[in-house]
C-alpha cells in the first residue's frame, strides 16, 4: 500500500488517537488536529504531526487541508447523544460547522478520499438490528447532525466527485475514553463512579439493549475504510454483534471489577432509544471486520487501564441549554 499524507481530526481524541497509531504503524503520514475540547495531547503519537486548531474556524481547516493531504479521517464531535436534547445549540455547533469546513476543503484541495466517523443514531428508533438501508430517522439533535453531515457527503459525491466513506461504530470502549464525562460512554461513567466510590446508575429499568464494540477491534477496520475500493460510497455499520441489556453489562462490569456496589436505577432519559444495535455483514465484508475482544474481555482491558489512571473529578464541558426534563443527577451534576 502506497504511502499517503492522512488528516485525522479529534485525533486526541479516544477513537481519533488509536487511528492515528494504526495509520502510523501501517507507514503513512498522519496530522492529527484536534482543539483539545475534549482530546489530550497526551493521546497523540509523538510520530504524528499535530496541530491544536478549531475546525470551526475555516481559515484554519483551509490551511491545514490546503497542505498537501490525501485522505481525511474525520472523527472530531462532541458525541453526547442523551445530552443533545439538553444542548442542541453548543452541540450542533461543535459538530455541523466543521464538516461544512471540511468539506469545502476537501473539494478545493483534491483530497482523494473522506471517511466520516458517524452514528448508529442517524438511525433513531427503528427496530433493530439496524441495517444500513433503513432510513435516516434520527431521535435527537446529535442524530440530526450525524444525517446532516451523511447527506452532505452524499451531495457533494453528486456535485463535485468527493469520494466518500461512512462508517456508523456503535457502542465503542476501551483505553483512553474519556471517563471524565459524566455525560457519555456508559461503561467508562460506571467505572469512574465505582473508582470514586458511587453506585453506578442505570436510566429507566435497564432492559436497553445494546453491542458495545472494543477500540480494539474497530480500529484496523477503520482504518482500512480510508483505502479499500469496495467501500467507496458505501454506509457501513462498524462494531459488535454481541447484545446485551445495560443491566447485564452492568452486572458484568460489577463482577468484573470486583466491587461490592451495588447498581441504582433513576428515572429514564428523555428520547433515548430503548433497543439500538446494528447488522455487522457489510463491516465484514468490506472492512475485514473481526471481533476479537468480547465484551468480557474488553471490559477487562478496559478496567486494568481505568484502575492505572485512577477516578476522575467528572468534567461538565458544555452547559446544560434546557434543564426542564433533563435527569435530575446532571441539573444537581450529582454523578
């Protein structure tokens, strides 16, 4: 495989800075840029080149563009699906403006190949598991902004060639999750409050299903969507078939870390889908998806990280817009 110059942003990130070492370790070129809103510097690979910018800022997104890439990898959001009914001005933001950037830049510079990191939630409540011929029907202003940016792509396929890739993970965890947010990633917020010596919660009876999908496993399968023919112009669905209820990966989770703290359930969350987990084929076939990490076994890597960095003070990055409605837990910020 020929060497290309590759742009990944939120490649501080959790899933941004693990395809950033991929990319490295198979021999290509990598910036990374990301604004650290959510990202650590400490994630990037001192063999990437980064640039700490804000992808809202079209100067910027043009310049760093503008220098020469080949392919983008464009992984940076602020994925708080549940809290974007509560902030749907910051969120929206943070993610619909940078992908216009982006976009525009990718056509002006001749960028070869745009991989968008999207959600299962562009999907909404539909009844699983979510094949991607189902139509876009998103529940939330997160899931509004994923098909945005979808339907975007898809237009500028039409109007200028841009080829594209979309791929939709579901459900990711592992090493370097931001654990810190009190608002996302249930399997990492369950484990920071048991490290600081709180029940975990679980919204509404935990009978939600889900597949939670290893880092580890996603990883080498994205990073191939940024080269493999057979995926050009294609929605593929990226993670685990392995469903489980929040309450058994909980019970797991619990078991697995040895604590004698017991789950506590609170009142539901507004428009959160009860059961959401997707068909794997296409990953399969056009990525070489493979699952080598079963929710057991991840959830113990992911632990062993977790006990090494140690509890964290939760971080509320981006306020709450409505609190009418919102879980009593974040208007207290009592997680």
């Amino acid at each position: 495989m020929a060497t290309s110059r590759i742009l990944v942003t939120g490649g501080a990130g959790f899933m941004g800075s693990w395809l950033a070492d991929e990319l490295l370790r198979r021999g290509h070129e990598v910036i990374v840029v990301d604004n650290l809103f959510g990202g650590k510097e400490e994630n990037v690979n001192r063999g990437c080149k980064f640039v700490k910018a804000d992808l809202r800022d079209r100067r910027q997104v043009d310049s760093i563009v503008g220098s020469g890439v080949d392919t983008i990898f464009h992984l940076a959001a602020y994925a708080a699906e549940g809290q974007s009914i509560f902030s749907p001005i910051s969120i929206n933001e943070i993610n619909i403006a940078p992908m216009n950037n982006l976009l525009v830049a990718a056509v002006n510079n001749d960028v070869k190949r745009f991989v968008f990191t999207s959600s299962m939630a562009a999907y909404g409540d539909q009844t699983p598991p979510f094949s991607e011929n189902l139509p876009r029907q998103p529940e939330d202003p997160y899931g509004a902004a994923k098909a945005y940016c979808e339907n975007m792509l898809e237009i500028f396929e039409r109007a200028h060639g841009l080829e594209y890739v979309i791929v939709r993970p579901h459900n990711v965890y592992g090493a370097r999750q931001n654990i810190s947010d009190p608002y996302r990633n249930v399997l990492g917020i369950w484990i920071n409050r048991i490290m600081r010596g709180k029940e975990p919660l679980i919204y509404g009876d935990g009978e939600q299903k889900r597949a939670f999908s290893c880092i580890e496993d996603v990883t080498p399968a994205l990073a191939n969507a940024g080269f493999y023919a057979g995926a050009q112009g294609q929605i593929i669905n990226l993670g685990s078939d392995e469903v489980v209820t929040i309450n058994e990966a909980c019970k797991l989770l619990v078991e697995l870390y040895g604590t004698k703290l017991k789950p506590r359930h609170v009142p539901e969350r507004p428009s959160e889908v009860k059961y959401a987990y997707s068909t794997v084929d296409k990953s399969i076939k056009l990525l070489d998806y493979k699952t080598q990490f079963p929710l057991r076994e991840g959830l113990k890597r992911m632990i062993e990280w977790a006990k090494k960095k140690g509890p964290q003070e939760p971080t509320y990055m981006l306020p709450l817009e409505i609190t009418k409605n919102a879980p009593q837990v974040w208007v207290e910020r009592a997680i």
